[in-house]
C-alpha cells in the first residue's frame, strides 16, 4: 500500500454524541434485524455455570444504536438463564472510538440495556473485528450492525467518486472487490473461533439490491460535487481530494454465501437464515409529510458527518484533528445539505440481515 493509501483508512465515526444524534438511517435500518437476534437468543445453547453468558457487539460506536437490540437479547437470555447469573457485554470498535460517550450512554440512556438487571455487566474493547478480540469458544451471541461494510483498509485510491459503487474505473473497482472478500472471510473466521458451539451471529449490514445497486445515489453525487468546488475553489489541494474516499461495499448475496460455497460451512459457521431487503427511508417519508426541503438536506447531510466525514477529513494534509478539519467538516456538511435540498429525492438503502451457527 503507498503512502497516499496509508493516509486514508477507516475513521471511527464522529464523537462526542454526534454519531447518537445522527443515526435515524442505521436505527431505521437495524429495526428488520432485531428479530432475528432475538431467534438467536432463544435458540443459542447456554454454557454451564458458573461461567457468564457472553454477548458481543462488534461495531458498537456511542452505543445508542446498540441499546434496543441488546435490551431484547438480554431479556430473552434472563428468560432461559435464570436470575443472578451474570450477562457480560462486550462492545468493540476501532482505538479511537469515542468510548468515553459509549460508557455515558450505558449510564444514562433510559433504555440502557444496564437498567433494572444488577447482573449484567458492559466492557468494551479498542480493536479492530478484524482480528480475534475474544478467547476462543467464549461468545454465546454476537451482533453485528451497519459495520462489516467498512473494509479493513483502502485498497485503491477511487480517481472519480467518493464511493466505488459509481465508480468507473475498473481497477478501482477490482480492488475493492478483492478487499471486500478478504475481509468478509477475515470477519468469519475470527468469529468463528470467538463462538462457542452452539453460539449465533447475527449481522446487519449494507448490501446491494438484485440490480447490483448500491443505493444513496443522491447523497454521494452531492458528496462528491462539492469536494470539486472546493478543489476549484482552492479550499483542497486536488491530491487532498483525491485521498477522500468512503471504504464501505456493499455486498450482493452471492458474496455473502461465498465462503460457504465448498461445503455449506465455513471455519465452523452456517448460515441459517439471509435476506436482502430495502430499509426505509425516514427521513423522505418525513420530507412527504411536512414538505420541508431544508430539513430533508439537513438531515442526510448530518447523518454523513456523524458516520463518513472523519474519513474523508483524514485526507487532509492536516488530518482529521485542528481547525481545517472542522471548517472542512463544516462546509461539506453545508454543501452537502443545500444540494440536496434543492432537489429532494427518496435513498435507495439495500441492507442484509444472516443468522450465523457455530456447529
């Protein structure tokens, strides 16, 4: 990898409760999920005591996100663990995630998983799910939400959009392609040997429709439109604008089974269940129902800062800390939201949602 690569890698989302305020988009999304992992909960086979039930959040950022789904899981394992026997979770994201508003949130939040059950216990890990975080055999039920689309790294600089699914270079493309299946099967594994027999996975994540399409069409061209006015307008060094890439995929169905195409199973894990479904999108149906252009803008425009502007701000020859980026951060956010309140327009959002066994 070169060094105008190595600038650009995933950046945690935006702190300081930026990402909990800004996440209508996942928390619409995750809702078709939850579900699923409450199936999970009931039908994971529980360890002997006197070891605690182990659940992990790979991905958790501030934690709001993860506060209802946890809430259902914990309630369904109590059911079948008993009163008083220990529920641990465990949340894990990059190093630099604001772990600080996490620990707040899991301490005030009125719908904080913590409330009303002394034997359930919060940590959290700073690493990467792209590595073993976990002793092997230890996790009885994992959830996943709106993360594995990150990849582990860049792979190639995109030379004509902020996103490579509007890309047209086929090397770009190529790349993240390869990148992407490397780290679907590097997430795999690792879980695999996180889970205890009998535990489940359960993963929501961005996914392509049976077009191949990716969705937010609208919110990236505005995206990527005002990175060139800035360029033209001589705010960014055209290099520094050509390291702003967005390292997310999303993934079609055949990518999802593609590790367990041999054999049905991979690294001690099947897939149960998997479907590719269109999210809602929340913030047009508010746009139908009060006709508010601006605030349409406004809140795509927030939701981008909170979970892809610290990436893109890493390309900045200062970095994502300092005064450039937050006036960078603050003129794509106001770009971003007046174009698209010029011209309103419904975000296609493919998601999928797996339930994994470990056998």
């Amino acid at each position: 990898m070169t060094d105008s690569l190595a600038v650009v890698s995933p950046a945690p989302m935006e702190g300081h409760g930026a990402y909990n305020r800004s996440s209508r988009v996942q928390a619409a999304g995750l809702s078709p999920a939850v579900p699923l992992l409450e199936q999970a909960a009931k039908t994971a086979a529980l360890e002997l005591l006197p070891q605690p039930v182990i659940v992990a959040d790979y991905g958790s950022s501030e934690g709001h996100n993860s506060l209802g789904p946890l809430a259902v899981a914990i309630r369904t394992l109590r059911k079948r663990a008993g009163p008083g026997r220990a529920i641990w979770v465990v949340h894990t994201d990059l190093p630099d995630n604001d772990f600080t508003a996490l620990f707040q949130t899991l301490a005030v939040d009125p719908n904080s998983y913590l409330r009303g059950d002394s034997a359930v216990f919060a940590s959290a890990i700073g690493r990467s799910f792209y590595e073993q975080l976990l002793p092997s055999s230890s996790v009885t039920l994992a959830w996943s939400s709106w993360a594995v689309q990150w990849l582990s790294r860049l792979p190639a600089q995109i030379p004509d959009q902020v996103q490579i699914a509007y890309s047209q270079d086929p090397a770009a493309r190529a790349a993240f392609a390869r990148q992407a299946a490397e780290d679907w099967r590097t997430f795999l594994v690792h879980r695999g040997c996180e889970l205890r027999p009998g535990g489940k996975l359960v993963v929501l994540t961005m996914g392509v429709d049976e077009a191949g399409n990716f969705g937010y069409r609208p919110l990236l061209e505005a995206m990527y439109a005002a990175l060139l006015d800035m360029v033209r307008e001589g705010f960014l060094r055209a290099e520094e604008a050509r390291r702003m890439v967005i390292p997310t995929v999303g993934r079609s169905r055949s990518d999802f089974v593609e590790p367990f195409a041999d054999s049905g199973s991979f690294n001690g894990l099947s897939i149960e269940q998997m479907e590719v479904f269109l999210s809602e999108d929340r913030i047009w149906a508010e746009f139908e129902n009060n006709g508010d252009a601006r605030g349409f803008g406004a809140q795509w425009a927030a939701f981008s800062r909170a979970s892809v502007f610290p990436t893109l701000a890493a390309g900045l020859e200062t970095g994502r800390a300092g005064s450039r980026a937050i006036t960078f951060v603050n003129r794509l956010e106001a770009d971003v939201a007046a174009r698209l309140a010029a011209s309103p327009e419904r975000m296609l959002i493919p998601l999928a949602k797996l339930l994994f066994l470990k056998q």
